[in-house]
C-alpha cells in the first residue's frame, strides 16, 4: 500500500496526533517513516525586529536558532516514532516556505503519502489564514492525510 511516508513536524499538539497516525500506518504497511520539520528563513530586518528574544543563539542568529529547535524537534518525533514501534525512521530539517518545501521533499524522495496535522480550524477560518496543511493539499499531487 505505502512504501514511504512522509510526516510533516513541527512539534504542535496536532503535529503529535500526526506522528501517531503516521507512526501506526508505518506498521501496518511496513512502509519506510521519513520526518521532515521544516524551518523559515528570516531575513536580516525580519531578525532584527523579532520580539522573541529568548528563541536566539548565542550569536544572535534567528535562523541558526530555528534550525536548532527544528532539529529538535525532528529528532523527537524519531525518538516517539521508533518507541512506537516503527522499524525505519528517518528525520530531516529543511529551510523555507513550510508548504511547498513539504510537497517538494514529498516528490523528490518518493514519498507517496504526507501526513500533515491540522490546526483544527473550520475549513473557511483554514482558508482565510492559509493553514499549511491547506496549501500543501493543494500544491501536491502525493495524497495527503490531515490529522
């Protein structure tokens, strides 16, 4: 049925409900689990006017701060996937725009399922804020599974 499936992780309580989703359909179909935590690159201004202060390495770099909570955060859910019982786990992190990163990691690794949690938001509110779980399902040709 699957042979890789991708989940798309950012640590939220609904990227949680994903991994276990995920996670039982990696044992059900023996398929290959693959992490992707996707981070956004902030320019200079964008990181000169951040207010949270407290996320930023000790360099002062926001993107070296986000890619280390990205890190992270990928690796937790490896470490969930694996004492769940998943028998490949594989994690990475990658920069850039959330959505098209994930459909295009999905793409270019063979991926033929992406499960993706939602923020639980009716499908208009979804919509209107752009939701990454939306775009991705609307931007790929892999079928996606929001959780």
């Amino acid at each position: 049925m699957f042979k890789k499936i991708l989940l798309a992780y950012d640590g939220s309580k609904g990227a949680d409900g994903a991994l276990e989703k995920a996670a039982g359909l990696s044992k059900l179909t023996g398929a290959e689990l693959v992490v992707l935590t996707v981070y956004r690159h902030h320019s200079i201004l964008e990181a000169s006017l951040s207010m949270v202060r407290g996320v930023e390495d000790s360099t002062g770099n926001l993107d070296d701060a986000m890619r280390a909570a990205s890190r992270e955060a990928a690796e937790t859910a490896k470490k969930r996937a694996i004492e769940l019982g998943v028998p490949a786990v594989h994690a990475f992190i990658k920069g850039g725009p959330s959505a098209r990163t994930i459909a295009s990691f999905a793409t270019n690794h063979g991926c033929d399922l992406i499960v993706v949690g939602s923020r639980g938001l009716g499908a208009s509110e979804g919509y209107m804020l752009g939701s990454v779980s939306h775009k991705v399902t609307s931007i790929t040709s892999v079928p996606v599974l929001v959780v």
